[in-house]
C-alpha cells in the first residue's frame, strides 16, 4: 500500500533525473544564461518578482480586477525571464516539484476543454486568466523558497489583512449600507449590519480573511519575541472577529474546518516533547474543547444560532433556495458534458447557463468549487483538480514532518498553509468566491507555500510519515 500511496501522490517521482534528461527542459531553461551573467536587473531577480508579488497582495482587496490583471502579466513576462535565463538544471531542479507537475498537467486538460469548448471564444478568453493564476503560482514558489522573502510576502499580508480588518470592525460599529441581498428578508436578521470592508461582499471579505486568520493563529507560535506575538494575537483576535461579523455562513464553515485542523496539526507538532498521556489525548481534549465551545456559541448566541440553523432550513432560506436552484441546472450541465466540460472559466458558464437556469435564478458561476471545476473541465479536470490537492496535502505533511524532526520553526507556516487550503475548500463547497482574484491568488501562495518547502531527500519519507510516531 505505501508503494502505491507514493506513486499515486508523486513521492517517489525521480524528477530530478527526468529533468536532467529532458530535452525540452535543457533546451528552454538556461537559454539567456549568458545574459544573465551580465545583467544587473536578472541578478537581482528574486527579489525584483517578490516586488512583483507584493503589488499584488498589497493592492488585492483595494484595487480593481482589471490591476490586478495587469500586474498578473507582468509576473508572468518576469518569472519567464528568470526561467529562460536560469544557470541550468542544477540550479533549477528542486524548484520543479510533484505540485508544479499536476498544475501543468490541470493546464493542459483546460487547454483541450477549450479546444473542445462549444463557446471557444469564451473558453480561449478565461483560458488566459486561468493560465495567469497558474504561472502565478509558479513564481511564488520560486520566490518563497527564500527565507527571506517567504517571511516577507506572509507578513506583509497579514499586515494589509489587518487594514482590512480595521475597517470591516469600523463598519459594524458605525453602520454599513448592504450593496447586494445578502440575508434572507424574512429572517430576524435581516436588518443585521454584515461588514464587507473593501472588498464590497460579506462573503468575499470572510474567504480573504480566512487565510489571515489561520496565519495570525500560527504566528503567535513561529514569531519569537513578545512583542512579535502580542502584534500576532491582536491580529488574530481583529481578524477572526472581522470574520464572524461578515455573517458568511461558509466563511464560518470554512473558519471552523481550518482552525480544527490548524489546532490539530499544533498539537502534533508539540507532542514529540509530551508525556505520553498528553500524546495520547491532548488532541482529543483540544478537538473536544473547541467543538464544546462552537455547541455553546450555538445554544447561546442567538445571531450565531439563526445563521447556523438558517444552514438547514433546505429552500426555506432565500439563499439555500436560489443555490439549489443553481445546482440543478447545473447538474444538467454536467450531465450533457460529463467528459471534458464546456471550458474555462465564468464567460463559458455565462454563455451556456442560460440554456438551462430555472426562471428567475441568473447565476454567474455554480455556487461552488467542485461542481464548477466539474462544469468547466468535466470529470477528466475535476480529478486532476483533486489530485492536485492530494498531492500538495502529502507533500506539505511531508515536509511538516522533515522540519518537526529539525525543529524549525517554519513548519509553522506549512501548518497554516495546509490549514488554510482546507478551510478555503470547505467554504468554496457552498461558494465561488473562491474564483476572485482577492481569494485566488491567496489559494495559489498558499500551494506555492507548500511546493517552496519540497525537496528532493523527502521523496523517501512517505513510509516514515505512516509510521507510528
């Protein structure tokens, strides 16, 4: 079975080999390598694309799509530079990991769902955007493998994280006018202020929050002086109420997933240093209290305790009843395109929806990750999709293992990005906000956060990471 969980998720891959012999690779990696040498600004390469990076995540939740568009392909046309003018295989096979082939081999069944596409026009344009996320993701984990600017890039998200934050509490306390129908107008909450900041969504704002949340929880263990953990908890506590006060019902469904599993990863990674009685049930009684806790919000906080029963009122809640709507047409959808899907991205579903949505429910996208990934590539690009996500699970537990061995604190981080990862898939299971360019570029630094950590000597370690601890 270990022999085949190591093939099926890419850890036993010898890529550095593949990538010594491959004649693609020699031939296009290294082409400017000359120019390089000479090169003032590719010297300074890395740094200059962490420039690049940061526009983005400082400028995300303030600026328009179209910005951010343009600053996506000016980090395409650089990390493109750097890779034509790279020393070599060398220098560059540990930057290719088992992540970065399932997210070209994803690229590639979106190119043929194009090709296949019966609104092609629409299909080639989303083909674009989806491309620029994924080099994206290509530069950040290029970029993050630096210490220095993997630190960076995190902090300098939690600190506009924390802007945000300010002035979503701003907006509960002195009022906020609502910009969409987002509660159902025949529930008590009706008239209840739902804080959306800058990002104009209650739901948007709560999955760009989910990511700072989960980080400012484990910055409190990885930042080491005090006045470092105390700016890290005041950050946890505005961001995590910002988050509540969005009222997001899969922002809290997402909060919930990510901080269990943040708390349960902690807890593995301080039991090596436990008496075996706290080894054995210190995670239980940590999981325990938490739910206990979630049980008590429920009972006691009416607010908390409307929205969480609003979740089962099935088509009695106006939400719940447009997103079933949705869901039926594009259960349809799926049913007539099962192979390959109707291709990329939402000017695709804009084209087709209308063929099959029920009257009066217009809809942009299919209200969640996995039917839309099922939508726009079929059944073929929703396996790769979860693969992909297989994938990049094992290797960042992988590599949680390699550093919770060496005791280094960055395993820290590779908790909160695999935390993260879950808590924003379990969101995006009743959303799609999660196609944003404010959430999805998040969702890529946190892949790449994990490919950064990769290394080749942990492609062995599958076995140990099964084996009792």
């Amino acid at each position: 079975m270990n022999l085949v969980w190591q093939r099926f998720t890419l850890s036993s891959l010898p890529i550095k080999e593949y990538l010594a012999t491959s004649y693609l690779h020699r031939s296009l990696v290294g082409l400017l390598r000359s120019w390089r040498q000479t090169s003032v600004l590719i010297q300074w390469g890395e740094t200059i694309a962490a420039a690049l990076l940061s526009l983005i995540y400082a400028l995300a939740p303030f600026v328009s799509s179209t910005l951010v568009g343009l600053l996506l392909v000016a980090c395409v046309g650089f990390w493109l530079l750097l890779t034509l003018s790279d020393e070599g295989t060398a220098a560059n096979t540990t930057s290719v990991t088992p992540i970065h082939l399932l997210v070209l081999l994803y690229w590639v069944i979106a190119v043929v769902a194009t090709a296949l596409s019966p609104v092609k026009k629409a299909a080639l344009s989303d083909l674009a955007t989806l491309t620029l996320y994924l080099m994206l993701f290509a530069l950040c984990a290029r970029v993050l493998r630096l210490p220095r600017l993997r630190s960076w890039l995190i902090i300098l998200y939690l600190h506009v994280s924390l802007i945000v934050s300010v002035y979503g509490l701003r907006q509960w306390f002195f009022g906020a006018t609502a910009l969409a129908t987002w509660v159902d107008p025949e529930s008590p909450l009706s008239k209840t202020t739902r804080v959306y900041s800058y990002l104009g969504n209650p739901n948007l704002l709560a999955g760009y929050l989910l990511p700072a949340v989960v980080f400012s929880l484990v910055a409190v263990f990885a930042w080491q002086s005090w006045i470092k953990k105390a700016l890290a908890l005041t950050m946890l506590i505005v961001n995590t109420a910002c988050l509540v006060l969005t009222f997001s019902r899969g922002g809290w469904i997402g909060l919930v997933a990510a901080v269990l599993t943040v708390m349960a990863l902690l807890v593995y990674w301080i039991s090596i240093e436990m008496p075996p009685f706290w080894r054995t049930w210190s995670l239980p009684i940590v999981l325990g209290g938490l739910i206990g806790v979630l049980v008590l919000a429920v009972i006691f906080v009416e607010p908390v305790r409307l929205r969480v029963f609003s979740i089962f009122a099935d088509r009695k809640d106006s939400s719940n009843n447009f997103r079933r709507n949705v869901w039926d047409a594009v259960f349809e959808m799926i049913r007539d395109r099962p192979i390959i899907g109707i291709g990329p991205g939402h000017n695709s579903f804009n084209k087709i929806y209308p063929l099959y949505q029920r009257p009066r429910y217009t809809a942009l996208s299919a209200y969640s990750i996995l039917l839309e990934v099922a939508v726009e590539t079929g059944f073929i690009g929703l396996a790769c999709f979860l693969w992909l996500i297989i994938v990049t699970l094992n290797t960042g537990l992988m590599q949680i293992r390699r550093l919770r061995q060496l005791r280094s604190a960055e395993g820290f981080w590779l908790i909160g990005a695999i935390a993260t990862l879950l808590g924003m898939l379990t969101h995006g299971t009743v959303d799609t906000i999660w196609f944003r360019p404010e959430v999805n570029t998040l969702w890529w630094l946190m892949v790449a956060l994990i490919a950064s950590y990769w290394t080749p000597s942990a492609q062995n370690q599958t076995q140990e990471l099964n084996s009792p601890t």
